[in-house]
C-alpha cells in the first residue's frame, strides 16, 4: 500500500479528535491542518495537492478565502471530496462544487439527538418563563410570581418546518414525552412518509397559523433562505413561540425583532444567527422573552464524538471508492467518479 497518497486536509478545527485518530490509523492518507492565518507559502501546497477538504461547517469561524467557491476549487485542482463536519454546509457553494465535479457530503444525523434536546429545552423554558424569571429574581426583590405565569406544554401544538433527522427527533420527543400534537412542513417528504416520523403534513401556512409553537430544523438551501420573515410572524398566534436550532438567514432576524416589539408572538429561542456569534447589542438580545444561544445546539459531547466518527469513516470510505451515504450533490456522481478513477486507477462503486 502506498504511504500518504490520499491527501486530506481541514482548516483550523475538526469535530472532535477522533476523526484526526482514525485517519491517522490510515498509512496510506496524510493529515494536513491549516490555520484561517496559514501563509500562501503553507497553504497553496495543501490545497494543490488535496483530494479531500474536511471544512467546518460553521461559515463565521473559517475564513472566507477557506470557503470552498469557485477560486478554491481553482486553486485545489485535485479536489474531489468536500465533507462537512456537522449536517449544515454554509461555507461551500455546493453549485461551484457539482460544475467542477467535486462531491460534497455533510454528517447529517450525527448530532441529532443534541440538537433536538436543545429545541425541546427552549421550547420548555419559554413556555414556563424561566430565564424571565431567573433574570427577575436576580434583579429586583420581592418578585411577583404571578407576573411570571407560564404554560403547560401537555396537547400543545408543535409545527416543525423540516422532518429529517432533527425534526422526526423532535417530533418524537414532543409526541412521547408531551402528548403534543405535531404539525409538519417538508416539501421533500410524502404525507405518508411524514406520518411515518410522527407528523401531520400541511403547508407552511397552516402550520404557522395553527402551532403554539414553531420549531425550524431545515437546511439553508437557496429555497429555505428568507423563508421566515414578517408575513409568516404575522401568521403565527400572539400566544406563540418561535424556535430556531437550524442555520441563520432562514429567519429574517429584522423581521423577528419587530414581530417581538409589536407583540406579535409570545417569545423566541434562537440558537443560529446570521452573524455568530451575536455582538451583544444585538437587538434581538435586547428583548427578556428571547431564550438565546450561539450555535451550541449541537456542541455536546457526545455529538461532537459521534460527528468525528461519522466524518471519518465515511471520508475513509470515500476515498477505498464506496459510496457515501450523506451526499449533497448526487448529480455529481458521473464526473466525480471519472475523476476519481483518473486520480486512483480505479472506478468509485
């Protein structure tokens, strides 16, 4: 077996240790990390000589000449593989990777379990005011308990814009734990197969009319982008909350703020943001019935782990010449695999 001929690389973080672990396992695949600060002299080597990018999936912490565009792929010529370390794959233009013929993956499911223990925890501090009543308690004296009345979640509603991984969990979970009733938007899935992850398919405009609550577990694709924005906070119930555990810009956070101002809804959570983290004079910081976190949804852990794993056993595969199971881009799949075989000598199956 050749030693280092299967040449990955990653930028400044990977999910977790483990993947550097297994692949290092591998004598035939060479490791190579790169800083956001690396020089042209370090870097340009790299890039020219790699057939896989391991990138964060978090666009704010990579730098934006890391971001896999078109003059990435110019410069990483041999580029055939592009694997995000989490579900989410803001920092690669998945259209510049497929005309190039470079395949992306991501992990989705790997943090699932996570993730919606985060939106379900929102969902529950909201509901029975809990950081309102932390903050009043440590603000004033004799605090009015009555005046931090909450709600029982038990046969609420919950519409879930997004029933892959993360949804079905939280579908789950809300459904056994709560007795809650689920409503779902997917366009990609079939009622039936809805109904087979614990929700009841309708359009985003019922849903967002009918739910106390309206959790977003959705990719940001061109379709998903400003998706949410002041005609669907119109639509909500003044009762309602609004939680977010997916990517920025999905949301108009403008949009929010003025629903939140004018009392449209009852509160948010928000867990993504369209800068992270968020200066703290953020607007939407501003208001006490919005539960916030930067990005840690999925930052567990065990999420962590189990995402490393994933990532580097379906790389390694990758590059023996399997079939991902997590491809962004199927459409590839064609050029991907002459390029591979030009590169290896043999045919990707």
């Amino acid at each position: 077996m050749s030693v280092n001929n299967k040449r990955v690389f990653y930028v400044k973080y990977l999910a977790n240790q483990i993947y550097a672990d297994i692949l290092k396992a591998r004598p035939d695949v060479r490791l190579d990390r790169l800083e956001n600060e690396s020089p042209e002299d370090i870097s340009a080597p790299i890039l020219s000589a790699a057939h896989a990018y391991q990138i964060g999936a978090a666009r704010d912490e990579l730098a934006p000449h890391f971001h896999v565009h078109a003059d990435l792929l110019r410069r990483a010529p041999n580029l055939l593989i592009v694997s995000s370390n989490g579900a989410g794959y803001d920092p690669v233009d998945v259209e510049a990777c497929t005309a190039a013929g470079v395949l992306v993956v991501n992990q989705s499911g790997g943090n699932a379990h996570s993730v919606a223990e985060h939106a379900l925890g929102m969902l529950l501090t909201l509901s029975k005011r809990i950081i309102q009543a932390d903050r009043a308690l440590r603000r004033q004296a004799n605090v009015d308990r009555n005046a931090l009345m909450g709600t029982e979640v038990q046969g609420k509603t919950i519409g879930i814009v997004g029933l892959g991984n993360v949804g079905r969990r939280i579908a789950a979970l809300c459904r056994g734990l709560l007795g809650m009733n689920v409503l779902a938007y997917d366009p990609y899935l079939s009622a039936t197969e809805m109904a087979e992850r614990g929700g009841e398919k309708v359009t985003l405009e019922e849903l967002l009319r009918r739910s106390d609550y309206v959790s977003i577990s959705c990719p940001l694709t061109k379709e998903s982008h400003g998706m949410i924005g002041a005609r669907e906070f119109a639509s909500m119930q003044k009762h309602a909350y609004f939680i977010t555990t997916a990517r920025g810009f999905i949301h108009d956070e403008a949009a929010l703020a003025e629903a939140l101002r004018n009392r449209q809804i009852a509160g948010a959570g928000l867990d993504v943001w369209a800068k992270e983290p968020p200066p703290p004079d953020h607007p939407l910081l501003q208001f006490d019935n919005v539960l916030a976190s930067p990005h840690t949804a999925g930052v567990t852990k065990e999420a962590r782990e189990n995402m490393g794993r994933i990532a580097a056993e379906q790389m390694l595969d990758a590059l023996d010449g399997k079939r991902p199971p997590r491809i962004i881009n199927p459409e590839v799949w064609g050029d991907y695999a002459n390029r591979f075989q030009r590169t290896f000598g043999f045919a990707p199956g």
